[in-house]
C-alpha cells in the first residue's frame, strides 16, 4: 500500500518522483525514504516549508533510525529542489560517510560461460514478446562493453551505429556523455536483436524497450540477473554478485589481456578510463589490486598511491 505524503513537502515529494519515472530512474527507494522524511517533518518540523541545514541534520541525526541510508536520500531531494530552483541546504555526504562498498564479485571463465548459456535458455513471455531474445543481449552488451546498468537501460534505438561500429553512450555520470567502438561479434548481435525488436515495435525509442514504451527498470535488470544466475546453476558460494559486477569484470578481463600481451598498463590506463567514463584515473587504477599476485612483482609505482576503495556509483536523483 503506497503511503500519502501530508507534510508541506507533499507535492515536491511527489513531483520529485514523478520526475524519477518519466526519466526511467528507480523510485522505490527514494519513496520509501521521503516517506519516512515526511512522517518525520509531521512530527518534528510540522510547519517548516524550506530544506534547512537544521531540518536535515535532525533527520540524518534522527537517534531512532540509521543515517547511513538517510544521507543520499536527503542529498537527493535536496538536489532536485535546487534543480527546479527553490532553496535547499544538501547535506555534505562527509558528514555521514556511506558504509564500505564490499569488493566487487570477479566471476570465474566457467561462470560467465554458464551465466550467459543460460540467459540464452530465457524462455518466450505472453507479456513481453521480445523478453527472450532481450536477456541474452542486454548482459552480453552490459559486458562487453563495461557499460554502468543504467547505461544498457536507458540506450536508445538511435544510439547504436551499425555501419560504424559504435554505441553513443549520452547523459552519463560526471556529464561525460562518450562513443565506443563496439567489436564485429557484438555489432551484429545487436543488430539481429534490433531487427527482431523491430518486428514488434517499429517505432521504438529505447534498443531494450518495455511494452510500455518506457526503459526498463534498475529491479527488472537486477531481477532477471539473478534468475540468470540461478539457472546457470553457479550458486552464491563465494558470495552474491548483482549486474554491475559485468562491468567491475569487463575492466579487470581487460586489464588482464593487457598484462598477457605485455602491454605497458600505465599507458593504457587513460584509455580504459576514458571507454568506462571514469571521472578520473583514480578510479580505474582501483582495479589493480584486484588482478592476481603475480602483478604485486611488476612496478606500480606511479599509481600505488592513488588506488582507492571501490565506489559504487550513485545514481544523480
């Protein structure tokens, strides 16, 4: 049962989330949190109009609740009130550092080889009548071209070049919207999906479309991950992996490569930086310590001090 906003933040609450749906962005999470923010506000701050520093530091210091959650929530509505220009203090993501992301899942060859022979065995949906030839491309391409999830969903028909060879990835993080160049394999597998796509809904907008004409959702991603997974029959022993751990693989497959070709990493770092849309070298660096020991011998002195710790990217609201 959805909860009715009652606070004088009601309708941009509201208005905040139905931006979210009509851009193809999540909104369970930021529905459930505002929620909460809004049952808060009722009892604490019943006739405050403005996002004050006040009002968001007795929501994130709220002694009945974790702020760990709260920060981003807060930070993103905050954001979304500046953006539809009313005054909104954004709370420092400092103040209340997020928990450690836990290391990303490196999948084995024999895994992503089961993973992606059963995303081929999807069956037929009366649903969603392209759904069993969607599941074995949106996670090849996920892969293979180390895109973020949201990337692969919100990519549009027009987006990806045939005759070229490349996908145009736009409104990406940190702005920096990029083209890459895609390999002959992975072109033509688009480009028979997009023909049988084509068949169903002549005129859509997005390469991977929901019936409704809308992207598909973070969940929907996510769900049909995990049954992928679990037909594949790999199991969760050494733990749980999500989508974006295909891009997590996709730069340490390629770093990898590199290494058995002899190729100097140092040189080549900016350039994998660059195809993943990186907002600095700093974050693709992170995946050396992920490779195996053998690289502890080779010198990386330039960049072993600037490895951090893995950021899962979190989504503008």
């Amino acid at each position: 049962m959805s909860y009715e906003f009652k606070s004088h933040f009601a309708n941009r609450i509201k208005s905040m989330l139905d931006h979210r749906t009509k851009i193809g962005r999540d909104t369970r999470r930021y529905r459930e949190g505002l929620g909460n923010f809004d049952r808060f506000c009722l009892n604490n701050f019943p006739n405050e109009t403005v996002l004050t520093k006040e009002l968001a530091f007795a929501w994130c210091n709220d002694a009945a609740n974790s702020s760990g959650r709260r920060v981003p929530d807060i930070r993103g509505f905050g954001n979304y009130l500046i953006s539809i220009g009313e005054t909104a203090y954004i709370m420092p993501t400092s103040f209340f550092p997020l928990p450690r992301a836990e290391l990303p899942y490196i999948f084995t060859n024999n895994e992503l080889a089961d993973f992606f022979e059963a995303t081929d065995r999807q069956s037929k949906s009366y649903n969603s009548p392209i759904l069993e030839y969607s599941i074995p491309v949106v996670f090849r391409l996920l892969y293979a071209c180390g895109l973020r999830p949201q990337e692969v969903r919100t990519l549009r028909r027009n987006d990806v070049n045939f005759r070229e060879g490349t996908i145009y990835i736009a409104g990406a993080k940190h702005y920096k919207d990029r083209i890459l160049p895609i390999s002959a394999e992975i072109t033509e597998l688009c480009r028979k999906f997009d023909s049988i796509a084509y068949t169903v809904y002549p005129d859509r907008k997005y390469f991977f479309q929901h019936p409704s004409g809308t992207v598909y959702t973070k969940q929907w991603l996510t769900k049909w991950f995990h049954k992928c997974w679990k037909r594949s029959g790999n199991g969760n022993e050494r733990g749980p992996c999500t989508p974006y751990d295909l891009r997590h693989n996709f730069a340490t497959q390629t770093l990898m490569r590199w290494v058995e070709e002899g190729k100097d990493l140092d040189s080549r770092i900016p350039y994998l930086s660059a195809y993943m849309g990186h907002s600095c070298f700093k974050s693709t660096y992170y995946y050396l310590h992920l490779l195996p020991e053998r690289l502890s011998k080779m010198d990386f002195t330039r960049a072993g001090s600037v490895i951090p710790e893995v950021v899962y990217e979190e989504e503008a609201y």
